[in-house]
C-alpha cells in the first residue's frame, strides 16, 4: 500500500509506504493538511527520504480478574515523534490481556508502551502492575491496586473497604476508584486529536457492578474493553481491549 504525503520544507512530496494495511485518512485545520495512518494490527512504515511524524501508542489493556475481581488497568498512552527514513519503522499492535492476564505492549519505533496491568483475583492475587495498575480485592494480602508507570498511566483502585467490592482499573488520565458497589469506576483515559476528532482511548476498567472509565474500559459487569482503544476489562471475567499505533504526517513536515 502507497500513499503520498504532500510537501515538504523544500516543496518535495515524500512517497510513504506502509505494510499491515493501515487505515489512511486526511484531514486540515487552520494550520496543515495531515495524512493519518491508523494501525489496528502489526506492520510497517517506510518514507522515501527522512520525514518527522507524530505519533500514539496505545497498549492493550489489562483483563479483569475472575469472580468479581478487579477492573483491569487500561493500555498505556504515549505520544511523540518519530522520524520516518528509507529504513521500516516498525509498528507493533498488541491486544489486551484475556482475564486474568496483563495487556501486551505496542511500538511505533522508539515511541513504545507498556501493557495494562491485570486485575487483581480473589485467590492468588492483588491488581497487577503495569502502564495503568490493575484493580485491587477484598481478600486479605490482595486488596491494593497496581501502580502505573508515570506518563503512561495511573494506578488502580484498592479496595475501600466497603462489601464485596473489588477497585477499577487505573486509566491514562486518571487512578481507578475503589471506594464501594458501584462506584469503582475505572480511571479516564487520555483525549487525542490525532486523527482530526478528538477521541479518548486508553480508560480503565469498572470495578464491581461500576463504569469503565472514559476511552473505551469495560462496565464492571462483565464487559470487554473496546477493541482499538486500549480500555481495561470490566470486573468478572472480561478481557482487555487491543491498542492501536495512530501516525500523523503533516504536509510541512
């Protein structure tokens, strides 16, 4: 697959190549024209001479933990740029975790981020660590909620001492809250506008019975986080969504 992105600070247009079948768009605001590239799986991309892309990664969350365990953490967010040469850039597109299990990383080049954590389980463990942390439980040993890793996310909730009630799952923008049934709503995520529409990705899952936190985590009923925005797994048994790597090259660049 080919595209052109047009112009350039000495009026040549750079041919872009891409392997993994991204999806391509284009949009203009008051100050550029942009070429996007949306990757939803693995792949590459190749310029013809050296060119400064914008890019996000985001990781794929975490899973809940089993029998009303903790929301999983959501996918990590990290922007930042990237300079696209004749040499591949690789992009690499992990899903989430299923439940019970981490998120996996994802990578434009050097711009890289770490899977959510997973949340934590009634019989063996607390959230788990990871770009955002894992929601905790109301089992002794097991009630903190995973830490995040600063730039990428925030840490779980850990139980609140309030019923059966295990923590959300820690978001981009925003720790899970662990206080009582129905309140254990996963972090919010991080808001883009990479693609031209401001989006969230990256929420936290909802702990017991509550909300997923804004990006795309998972209700604490069980629910999956959405595909392509890295959001957490809702508490019970519910897998992480995948990541998505979104490459932004404007005409200027």
């Amino acid at each position: 697959m080919v595209a052109n992105a047009s112009g350039s600070p000495t009026g040549g247009g750079a041919t872009i190549t891409t392997t993994g079948s991204p999806t391509i768009t284009k949009y203009s605001d008051a100050i550029d024209a942009y070429t996007v590239y949306k990757f939803t799986g693995s792949g590459s991309i190749t310029a013809s001479r050296n060119v400064i892309a914008t890019c996000l990664v985001v990781s794929g969350g975490g899973g809940s933990g089993t029998s009303v365990g903790g929301g999983g953490g959501a996918g990590g967010y990290t922007d930042g740029s990237v300079v696209l040469t004749t040499t591949a850039t690789t992009v690499t597109v992990h899903g989430g975790g299923a439940s019970n299990t981490a998120g996996g990383a994802s990578a434009c080049g050097t711009v890289t981020s770490a899977g959510g954590g997973v949340g934590g389980n009634h019989s063996n463990n607390a959230g788990g660590n990871g770009s955002s942390g894992g929601g905790g439980v109301p089992t002794a040993g097991h009630t903190s909620g995973g830490t995040g890793i600063t730039g990428q996310g925030f840490s779980g909730g850990s139980y609140g001492g309030s019923g059966n009630v295990s923590g959300g799952g820690g978001g981009a923008g925003a720790a899970g809250n662990g206080s009582s049934p129905g309140t254990a709503i996963g972090g919010i995520g991080k808001q883009s506008s990479i693609t031209g529409t401001a989006t969230y990705y990256a929420g936290g899952g909802g702990g017991v019975s509550a909300a997923g936190g804004l990006g795309g985590g998972g209700a604490g009923t069980g629910v999956a986080g959405t595909a392509n925005t890295g959001g957490g797994g809702g508490s019970s048994a519910a897998a992480g969504g995948s990541g998505v790597v979104i490459i932004r090259i404007a005409r200027s660049a």
